[in-house]
C-alpha cells in the first residue's frame, strides 16, 4: 500500500456529498453517470466524475484487477458496480468509504507522531513530540500538537497522567479469551446491526491487537451475507435518534421527495 496514498486527489469533508453516489452504486450497480444527473443525485457531470475518481483511488480501480469496484458497459454507458462474494464481508468493503473523510497531511503527520511517542515507555509530551516537528521558519508546533494530545485523549486512545499521554492500556489488558470474545461481538454486530461502522473498526483494531501478540486470525463465526449492508449509511441518522432517545426528547422525520433531494438527504431528526 505504501506510496499509494498520494493517488487521492480530493477527500471530503462531509460523508453525505458521496452517500447516494455509493448507495445506488452498491444497491443497484446498473447507473450511470447520465442516470445520476438525470434522477437529481449529483448536478453535473463533474460532480459525478469528481465522487467516481475518489473511488477509483479508494479500491485502486486503476490496477489490472479490482476485487472490490467492477464496471458494466451499457451500450456507450459506463456503469460501477460492487462486485458480489456470497462468502466475503462487504461491510469492510463499504466502511472502506469513510476513510475519505479529509484530514489535512500535517494533521495525519502529528497524529502518527504523538501515537508513537505515546507508544513508548515515556509516553508523549508536547515537548518530546516536538522534536520532530520544525522546519526551516522555526515554527512553534507546539499549539497543535496539544490539541492533537487532547483530541487523542478525549477520543479515548491515549490517558493522561498529568503532562504525560501514553496508549490505552484496556486492549492490552485483556487476555486471549477476552480478547477473542470481543473480536466475535465486535464482527457480530458489524454484520447484523447497529452500531455497525464502530463495530466494523473495532474489529480491526481488535485483529492488529493479536497479530501483534502473535496470535492466529479467528476463522469467522457468521456468515451473514451482505442483505442488510445497505442500511451501514444511515448510522449518522440512527445516532441522532438514540441520542433523542437517551435524553427522552421528541424526533420529528420529514421524508424529502427523491427529485428534490439533494445527496444524503432522505431523512433528518430534529429535537
């Protein structure tokens, strides 16, 4: 994979510019481009080939065989389809597509740098991590990389102790059976129901945790086909509503009629 990345030309900032783009391509597989214009999901050909390119560079369509994205030719139409695998997992396939959120170079930089350090037996420091940040201006990084130590906290992949960050310990911590345990829980609900895209990247998480201890991948346990995959974009809506739920507040849904709906736009919930 390594040398690959720099293939992405434009990520996105918001995951509902590509959503009905990567659903009708997923559920249906027989749209082309001048079919999306047409039924209103995206409004200009450069808009549809601008979400086709991301990906392309997404599943390395480019290369000599994709096991993921395939084309269908209908007369001098071009359509994208997922290719189907009755034994294969299509969630990490589909999940696959919110790694083109946009996260600036320098950002993923820093992240990587206050992750290694955090990784290491004196842990991260504004200081320690800023030693490998400078450049020929001396600029003062020092700023972002706190921030940076404090989303990493807060999202839960480091603890602080006082100036120090240091890994979460939690997966660590668990022995082989407990780990295994969560490893099916986790790969349960990634394929059967919500919450399903933390459950998909919990997983993997769960499988680099072993394969760093040496253990062997666990054989799968379910073979639950990829009917109820589609539902994995509507997890954004599905939190807006356990969150109404949590706090016992009303939700009102207002269906927009697929002609005026623009991408992402089938549904809301409001307080």
């Amino acid at each position: 994979m390594t040398g690959r990345w720099p293939l992405m030309r434009k990520n996105v900032r918001d995951f509902d510019c590509i959503r009905e783009v990567i659903e009708h391509i997923y559920r249906y597989g027989f749209y082309s481009r001048e079919d999306f214009i047409r039924e209103g999901i995206v409004g200009s050909p450069r808009a549809y080939d601008d979400i086709i390119r991301q990906l392309r560079d997404l599943y390395f369509l480019d290369e000599e065989d994709s096991s993921i994205l395939g084309t269908d030719t209908r007369g001098k139409y071009k359509c994208y389809r997922f290719k189907r695998d009755y034994f294969g997992d299509t969630v990490d396939d589909l999940t696959a597509a919110f790694g083109l959120f946009a996260v600036k170079g320098k950002a993923v930089e820093r992240i990587l740098c206050c992750l290694s350090r955090a990784a290491e037996g004196s842990g991260a420091t504004v200081s320690n991590v800023g030693t490998a940040y400078y450049d020929d201006e001396g600029t003062d990084f020092g700023p972002s990389i706190s921030r940076t130590l404090k989303d990493l906290s807060k999202s839960g992949y480091t603890v602080k102790d006082k100036t120090v960050h240091r890994l979460n310990p939690q997966l660590t911590q668990l022995s082989k059976t407990e780990l295994t345990s969560l490893y099916y829980l986790s790969a349960f609900f990634a394929g059967a129901g919500y919450p399903r895209v933390a459950a998909a990247f919990l997983k993997k998480t769960l499988l680099r945790e072993m394969r760093s201890r040496g253990l062997p991948d666990p054989p799968n346990a379910f073979l639950l086909r990829d009917n109820t995959c589609g539902n994995l974009f509507d997890e954004q809506v599905v939190y807006q509503l356990l969150e109404c739920c949590s706090h016992h507040v009303e939700a009102e849904l207002t269906m927009i009629k697929p002609e005026k709906a623009g991408p992402g736009k089938t549904g809301g919930a409001q307080n």
